[in-house]
C-alpha cells in the first residue's frame, strides 16, 4: 500500500515526465505492479488495444481460408476477388490485414557447395531470344558448362538445341578445359535425363556413349532444385548481361568466335584452371 503522496508523485513521473514503469519503480523504491496500479494501466491499455472495425473484418474468414490454400497470393488479386463479394474498403486497409494473416514463408536451409579443382562441371542449356536466317527466325540457345572449382566457363552458340549440339558443346568444353571432370551435374534435360522415378533414373543412351568415352559421371539435380547448380545458372546470366547485352554479330559463328575473344580479354584473362587430364 503506498500513500496519496507516492501514487501523486508515480501518475506524474509517468504522465508528465515520460517516465518508463521500470524506472519509476527503481527510483521510488516499489515494484512495478505498484506503478501499474498507480497509474491505472490495466484502464487505458485496454482501451487502447481495443481496434477499431474496418471494412475488412467481414471478411477475414474468407481471406483467412483463400491464404491457407494460397499462401503466397498477393494481396492485389485478393482485392479483385472481394470486391464482387460487396468489400467496399481500401487495398490499404486490405494489405494491413493480409500481411498480418499471411502464412510464414517456411525457410529452407542449404550446404555450400564445396569441391576440388577437377572434380565437378555444371552445364545447362540458356536461351538468348531469336535471330534472323534468311527470312526465318531461329531461337538461339547457348550451351554453358563451367567448373565449379574455378568458374572456368565454356559457351557455344547454336540454333537449336540436339543432341549433337549437346555433344558438341561438350567436347569443345572439354578441349577447351584440357580435360575432363570427374563429373558433371545436369539438371533434368531431356539431352541428358530420359525419365526419372525417384531415384531411379534413365539417362540418355548418348550421353551415356560419351560418359563412357571420356570416364567422368552424369549427375542429374533433384527435381525442383535449381540452386543445385547454382554456378551455370549465374554463368548464364553472366552471358547475358556482361557479354551478349547491345552485341551485333553477323551469324552464329560470328558470335562464338567474339565469345572467345571476349572470354579470354575478359572473362579468364587467358587462365584455364587445370582438370583431371
């Protein structure tokens, strides 16, 4: 029990001098439930928790339930949904209650990727929009593998993406290089991966011809895991920005032939890390 003096002297330390429960408390002396009580916080917290109704609360169930099956929809389509549905409020108002509602993302870890000089390659295919031959446009595609010790990289334009180009871009990779990974990680390609049931996989028959010639091993990603081979991916859009971005070439071979220019003034400065020979 403390005095009408004390409880003055708390509600105007509080009220007037800004004063924190905590530091009202330690310089008279009392404990903080004393202080609460003084100032009566139970009376104006309450008020003050107690939110207003908005135009959203009619229809928070159904926002509730719509971002359990979709969690990551955003809170713009949300809004052209309710708006049949008689909502007549803000997206402001809206997105405040989406964002409180919205699922946590569920973080995924992931191991850094670390290997020896030699002992992996990754290669993908990369796609570079179109050119004209003659009075037809082609896609053009960039066959990119690089070493995932040293980011070597190897490019090879084509107009299409074969079997043959997929096996060309190989050996010149491999020339290039000076020779040959222990293995190469692909991701699920048809060049490369036939089928695949779990961990049963079947690969392509000459993709397995040159694994076989050149005794390195395919190693395909894991559905849905394109971080896997995280390396030729940022290769790729390397490609695109640093190399292939506002460039004129005549033709295919035009451009491969600036790529190997452009690879060893800028890229490599001439160095090719060594592989396994």
């Amino acid at each position: 029990m403390i005095s009408p003096e004390q409880r003055a002297e708390i509600r105007r330390l509080f009220y007037a001098e800004h004063w924190k429960v905590g530091t009202i408390a330690s310089a008279l002396s009392v404990h903080p439930d004393t202080v609460r009580r003084a100032i009566e916080a139970e009376r104006f917290l309450a008020h003050l928790a107690r939110p207003r109704p908005t135009k959203v609360d009619t229809f928070l169930p159904f926002i509730r339930e719509t971002l359990a099956t979709y969690p990551r929809l955003r809170s713009t389509r949300l809004f052209e949904m309710l708006r049949p549905r008689g909502y007549t409020g803000s997206q402001v108002q809206l997105r405040r209650a989406v964002r409180r509602m919205r699922p946590a993302r569920t973080e995924e870890a992931y191991l850094r990727l670390r290997v020896m000089a030699g002992e992996q390659a990754q290669a993908d295919w990369g796609c570079f929009g179109w050119v004209g031959t003659g009075r037809a446009r082609r896609p053009l595609s960039c066959f990119v593998m690089v070493l995932s010790w040293s980011r070597a990289i190897h490019a090879l334009f084509t107009l299409d993406q074969t079997m043959e180009s997929f096996v060309r871009g190989h050996l010149d990779a491999f020339g290039y290089y000076g020779g040959v990974p222990r293995a190469v990680l692909y991701d699920n390609l048809k060049s490369a991966v036939l089928s695949r049931r779990g961990d049963a996989i079947q690969f392509h028959p000459r993709l397995l011809e040159l694994c076989g010639h050149y005794h390195y091993a395919p190693r395909p990603c894991a559905p849905g895991r394109g971080n896997e081979k995280g390396r030729v991916e940022r290769q790729i859009q390397y490609l695109r920005t640093s190399f292939f971005a506002a460039r004129s070439f005549r033709d295919v071979d035009d451009l491969n032939t600036q790529f190997r220019a452009w690879r060893e003034e800028v890229a490599t400065h001439g160095a090719v890390p060594a592989t396994r020979p």
